[in-house]
C-alpha cells in the first residue's frame, strides 16, 4: 500500500513538473514570436532609428556654460593652498588632458596643482594620500578611481582635517560614493546613450556591435547602462558582443581582443570603445584585420589624439567629447568650494559635444583639449570665483 502510495505519487509529480516545462516552453517561444515580430516591424525599426538621429543632432553644436552653483571667494581660502591629484592612471591621455585643465584653474586662484603620477594601482593611490597627508594638502582629488578601494586612507586624510573630492566616477543622477567629502558627476550615461544612438542612426538599425568595456573603472557601469538601455529600446535588430579590457592591460589586450572577434565575428561592422583612448590599440587592431571598410568606431571622452583620427582616418567616426580643460576647471571649482567652506554642488553640469566629420575640425588641427565647445567655460568659472567684477 505504501509503495503504490509512492509510486502513484512520484508519478503526479513527474506529470506536473512535464506540464510545468511544457508551459514554460509554449512561453518562451510566445516571447520569441512576439520578439522576432518586434524585430521585423520596419515602422519600429524607422522609429527608432529616427530617434536616435534626433539625439545626436542636439549635441552637434558648441555647448553653453551653466553655472553649478552660487558665486564665492574662491582665491581668499585656496591661494597658495596645495592641491594633490591621484588619478585613476598616469597612462591614458584623458587624464593628462583634464589636468591641464586643473592646472589652469590653480593658477587663476593662486593654488598650487601637485599631480601624483601613478600606473593603476590601488597601493600607489594609498600611497599618494598619505604624501598629500605628509605636505598637510589643502584638498585631495581623486579623479576616476573607485574610492572604496582607498577607504582606510581617505578616512586618514579627513581626519587630519584634509577634505578628499572623488572625481568622475559616478553618473548625474546617482549619489556620491560612500567615502569621500564630496564628488564630482560625469554625464556617462547620457555619453553611452550617444555612442549607441550615433550607431543606430548610421546602420539604419542593423549593427553588429563590439562593445570593449573596462569593468575596474567605476564610471563604467553609468556609461553601459545608458548604452545598453539605448540598444534595447531603439535597435531590436542590433546584436551586441561584450568584451572586458581592464585599464593597465589596454597597452597589451585591446588589440589582440579586437582582431581576435573580427576573426570569429566576420559580420560585426561596428566597434565601441567605451573610453576613447583605447582606440590607439583598436584602430591598429582593425587596420591588421583588413576591415577598415567596414568596421566604425562610435566613442566617448574627446581626447586629442583620438579627434585627430576622426579628422584623418574613416575607423573613428564619431566621437562623444567633453572639453577636458572644462572638466579640469569644473573639477576645481568643488575642490575651491569644499576649501573655502561653501556647500559642495550636486553637478558641475559639464556638457557633452558630438564630434563628427562635419564639425571635428572646430576642435582645431591638429584638435586641442580645449578646443571646440568656446570659451564661456573660462569667464563663467571666473565670474563665479570672484575674479572678476
């Protein structure tokens, strides 16, 4: 009796859980007739990609200045003040660039601008902060590292009084990193929404995309879910391929991981290099796999070197840029407020310029950091600062 019990039991269970798949399959395959019937509705498809054209139109123009917030004596508490600077990487031409920048607004205040120089590693960041700690630094900017790598140390430095500004490493919109005085947004996820939407436009909505992300940068998650979100809204029929280059290993894997999915992936016409100077490895990466009539690379940060490929090479056709001498200045500006004791701001409110063929020289020739978005950045900051009357 008990084993009949057990065995008409068993076979009840057996009978639900067939029915169970069975249902989940008829399910998913409606899913897929539903999504394979979204992905051939040729009116979605014009949709979407005029959408993502009229997007990138509105950011072909120079941008204008906003201020961030309220105007203060900004040379009164930060002249002849030492600002130090740890950045992410001493390896990478943004960074260079931005603190050109930072350098240009040290000296409007009187300030002095000590770069720590360092190759990526978090014990060189810690490092860093204890000789900012050691010269009794005014201010410790921190520009694109994940801060929670450094926590010990940034707790060191606020306890000696010294106020510690994380840079660029979170999106408009998220909040400020767990440790730190106070921080400095980046637009990432609308610069990921561009380098998708550029793609759609110029594909007509079919792009077979190679995405090459940097996961140990913090600001990398805001920039894919702007593009992520972007493809799954406006392009059902883009197919996106992910591949993770951490930051000290571009030099060596950018251009081997390129070459080797053009390989595998002779259908991919479009690259992304999530930041822009990776692509002096995958330009030479696509060169060598004879692809270069084919394959575009849509990308983010404005750097110099990459404009200047835009400027004389098809591979880079579009470029999502910042000014960086404005992200140097606009850095500054909540190092000098957090200095002189003033509210820090929620967003410096840098813009965002697509470059083009059409437009890519106004960034000068050869392009400059500073070049192409005007000048009101340099009298605005100024006015605010109390430079000026």
């Amino acid at each position: 009796r008990c084993a009949l019990d057990v065995k008409v039991g068993l076979r009840v269970r057996i009978a639900l859980f067939f029915g169970i798949l069975l249902a989940l399959a008829l399910a998913a395959c409606g899913d897929d007739d539903r999504e394979a019937s979204r992905e051939d509705d040729p009116a979605q498809v014009r949709s979407g990609v005029s959408a993502a054209r009229a997007e990138v139109d509105r950011f072909l123009a120079r941008p204008h200045f906003t201020a961030p917030g309220p105007a203060f004596d900004a040379a009164r508490e930060a002249r002849g003040r030492k600002i130090f600077e740890i950045p992410i990487t001493s390896e990478v031409p943004f960074i260079a660039a931005v603190e050109m920048g930072m350098r240009q607004a040290a000296e409007e205040v009187g300030a002095e601008l000590i770069v720590y120089p360092n190759q990526g590693e978090p014990s060189q960041w810690a490092q860093g902060i204890r000789t900012a700690i050691a010269e009794r630094a005014g201010a410790i900017l921190l520009l694109a590292q994940n801060p929670e790598l450094v926590g010990p140390q940034i707790r060191q430095a606020e306890a000696a009084g010294i106020p510690v500004i994380v840079l660029r490493t979170t999106g408009e919109g998220e909040s400020c990193p767990r440790v730190g005085t106070a921080c400095v947004p980046a637009p990432f996820e609308q610069a990921g929404r561009l380098e998708a939407d550029w793609v759609i436009a110029d594909s007509g909505g079919k792009a077979n995309i190679l995405v090459i992300t940097s996961n140990d940068a913090r600001s990398t998650r805001p920039l894919l879910n702007g593009l992520m979100a972007e493809l799954a809204e406006k392009c059902p029929r883009c197919e996106a391929h992910f591949v993770d280059v951490p930051i000290p290993e571009w030099a060596n894997r950018v251009r081997t991981e390129v070459q080797s999915a053009l390989v595998r992936d002779p259908e991919i016409n479009y690259v992304i290099p999530i930041y822009d100077s990776m692509s002096q490895y995958a330009v030479p990466a696509i060169r060598a796999g004879r692809a270069t009539e084919r394959v575009k690379i849509s990308t983010f940060n404005g750097t110099p070197f990459v404009l200047g490929l835009l400027q004389e090479d098809d591979v880079v056709a579009m470029d999502v840029g910042e000014n960086l001498a404005w992200v140097g200045w606009a850095s500054m500006d909540q190092a000098f407020r957090v200095i002189a004791g003033e509210r820090p701001v929620r967003s410096e409110r840098t813009p965002l310029r697509v470059f083009v063929d059409g437009n890519v020289d106004e960034a000068g020739t050869p392009p400059r950091f500073d070049r192409g978005y005007g000048n009101a950045y340099v009298d605005g900051y100024r006015k605010l600062w109390g430079l000026t009357r």
